[in-house]
C-alpha cells in the first residue's frame, strides 16, 4: 500500500462536522479557504496535511 498526502480544511464555525473538504495539494486548499474568507472574512479555518494509504490495484 502506498501513501499520499491530503490537505483537510477544518471549519471551526461548525463543531459538530468540522471537516470543510479534502484536497490534493496545499495550493487547491489555500484557494478553497480565500474564496470562503472573501464570502465571510469572519470565518476561522485550520488546514492540516495527513499522510494517507493509497491502495493500489
């Protein structure tokens, strides 16, 4: 099995499903965040990049 890093935006307007998408790279999650914060520039996000298992057939 191989791995592969994710990007997870978390939203912290919304406990109970903080989870605010999934990306690919580092750039696509900072777009997703810029285009939320120029809709609601109040908003509070986290990003963090998790190493995941990719399996391959």
């Amino acid at each position: 099995m191989a791995t592969e890093s994710v990007w997870v935006v978390f939203r912290e307007a919304i406990p109970s499903n903080p989870i605010a998408g999934v990306f690919r790279s580092q750039k696509d999650a900072l777009a997703y965040v810029d285009t939320k914060l120029a809709i609601k520039p109040d908003d509070v996000f986290e990003i963090g990049e998790y190493r995941v298992g990719v399996a391959l057939y």
